[in-house]
C-alpha cells in the first residue's frame, strides 16, 4: 500500500503520523516523507501542475525546536522547520532511494507530517481556473493509475479547497461572475480550529477562466467531496 500515491488522500488528502519519535532518529527519508516515491513515478507531464507538499506539526513544543536534517552522500542538508509553511527542500528522486533524514525533537514532544495534494499555481487573489483544472485532472488521473486494482477504493480528487478566504467567486467564459461554496472558520467539539475555506470544483464550472477571493487564500488542496 505505500507505493500506491492514490492511498495517500483516503483521508482528505492528508496523512499524518503521530507516533511519538525518540529523541534523536535517523530514518530513511521515504519514511518521513510517504507516497513521494509514488508521485515520482508519474511521467513528468503527468505530474506538472501539481505536487505533494509536507508540512510539520508539533505538539509539546515550538516547531522551530524539531530539527529535520536530510542525509545524502556524505552531504548534510538542513530542512527548515520554524515557518509555518511547506517543509523545504524535499529529497530528490535520486536521494530518496538512498537518503536518510535526522530528527531531533525536544523531551516530550510529538510530531506529524502532514501529505497534502497540492496545485502548482502561485497562490494569488486572482487565479486561473483552467490550470487549477488541470492540476485537479492530473491528481486525479495520477491516483487511479498509481492504485491500479485498488482504484475503486480511492476518493475521487475532484476539487482544489482554498483555506484562509471566506468568500470566492468563479468567472464564466462570458464574463459571468457566481459565487462559489464557502465554509466559515469553525471549532469542532474537540476545540480544534478550522480555518474558513472556498471550493472549486472544475466540473461544476465548465468553461470557467479564473476564480477570485475576498483575499489571499493561504493554503490550497486538491481533494474530494466528503
């Protein structure tokens, strides 16, 4: 199963491990980073509107205090940990079939790497529908190939979500403007927060040029309808 890519989104396009680590690991750098061997595969055209993206979340302490280092060939490369975006730079195809990552977390603390499904477009206030589009229709294509017999069982990538905007709005080949479906931010009875989000889903907008938001959306998914 961990060489099937499509697994990767059987729960909303993240995965997240949460076993609490040792204090200092090394471990071979497919382990952090799952299913990227799975999406090198994939033809480079059939990959070049969207990529998998990692992002750290920690428990117990300050994410800059787990330290990620990326091991390859005697070289010694450092993976930031302390913004709150994409973890930075990821191992090549070549140095994650030899590459090792060390990981050193403070006494007590937990974290989780996160896969997340992701558009090669620039995040902007104003975007371009047809290559959202396109990323949805390679991450989608990408996932029933790469699960083979399984594909049946994998959700069906059919929409990018758009987190940190509360409103969006999907502009028509004739210059029509509708409004698209949008979620407030919310707490759940856990008390987790979730952030406000939009959702294009290309298939109910064909023939759209662009989508625009009330702002910059701060992080975009591919997914499914849940």
């Amino acid at each position: 199963m961990r060489t099937i890519f499509a697994a990767a989104v059987l729960l909303g396009a993240a995965l997240t491990a949460t076993t609490a680590f040792a204090e200092t690991k090394t471990v071979p750098a497919d382990k952090l980073f799952p299913f990227l061997d799975s999406y090198y595969k994939l033809a480079p055209a059939d990959r070049s509107q969207f990529h998998l993206s990692y992002r750290l979340h920690v428990q117990g302490a300050r994410p800059e205090q787990v330290r990620l280092t990326l091991h390859e060939g005697g070289g010694a490369i450092p993976i930031d940990t302390a913004k709150p975006t994409d973890l930075s730079p990821l191992p090549t195809p070549a140095q994650l079939k030899t590459a090792t990552v060390t990981y050193v977390r403070p006494d007590g603390a937990r974290f989780g790497v996160e896969l997340n499904v992701t558009p090669n477009a620039a995040l902007a206030q104003t975007m371009d529908a047809r290559a959202l589009a396109q990323a949805v229709s390679q991450a989608h294509a990408g996932s029933k190939t790469l699960a083979g017999l399984l594909a049946l069982a994998v959700p069906n990538l059919d929409r990018v979500v758009f987190y940190g905007v509360t409103s969006g709005e999907v502009i028509l080949a004739n210059g029509a403007a509708r409004p698209l479906p949008a979620v407030a931010a919310f707490t759940d009875k856990e008390g987790h927060k979730h952030a406000a989000q939009v959702v294009f889903a290309p298939a109910d907008w064909t023939g759209a040029t662009s989508v625009r938001f009330n702002a910059v959306p701060a992080l975009a998914q591919i997914g499914a309808k849940s």
